[in-house]
C-alpha cells in the first residue's frame, strides 16, 4: 500500500504561522509575499503526491489483476500442452494401426494374386 507522506507543516499552518517581531526584523510584506508564494508551492505539491499516490495504487491493482492472469493462462497453457501430446500420442497408435493394417491388406491381396494365378 502506498504510504502517505508525513508532513509536518500543512500550506494552512505556513499561512497562519505568526512571527514576531523584533528592531532588526525583516519588513513584514516580504514575509507574507514569500509565504504566500510557498504555500501556493506546498498545495501544488501536496495534490500532485495526492494524484501520484492514486495512480501507484491504481497500478499496483492492475498489476495484481494482471499477475493472476498470466497464473490461469500459464495453468490453461500446461493444460493444453498435456492435450496436446495426448493428441499426439493417439495420433501415433493410430497411425501404427493404420499401417498394421494396412500390412496385412497388401499381405493377403498378394497371397490371394499368388493364389489366383
């Protein structure tokens, strides 16, 4: 399972911290400027983790479905394979009957020629 980030600072709580002031501080506009401008950063990346976060589990789902797919069709795939040569097996005393038979066909049309003549 994807794991969540740990944020310590949401864009809200950079939006609401309040510094304070000192004689030699910095000029109070420039800080809101500066934050403000971190905050539209940090809620951009805080949605595209989001998204990235969706589309990872979505993937590992995929993945997962995908997985037993090749599981029944590799299952599926011996299957055939043993039908296959049992096919192959059957073809083969077939045909060894086949000749057999044949065999003994042209044996007893040549002994019934011999005979005739």
């Amino acid at each position: 399972m994807a794991r969540k980030l740990d944020l310590r600072l949401s864009a809200k709580d950079i939006q609401e911290y309040e510094f304070q002031v000192t004689l030699k501080g910095f000029k109070p506009e420039d800080v809101d400027e500066l934050l403000d401008r971190i905050v539209e950063d940090y809620s951009t990346f805080a949605k595209v983790s989001e998204k990235y976060e969706k589309e990872i589990r979505e993937l590992k789902e995929s993945e997962a479905k995908l997985r037993a797919k090749v599981a029944d069709l590799e299952t599926m795939n011996l299957k055939l394979s043993d039908q296959v040569l049992q096919f192959q097996i059957k073809i083969s005393n077939n045909a060894s009957i086949i000749k057999t038979l044949n065999n003994n066909k042209n044996g007893e049309l040549d002994h019934l020629i011999e005979k005739a003549k």
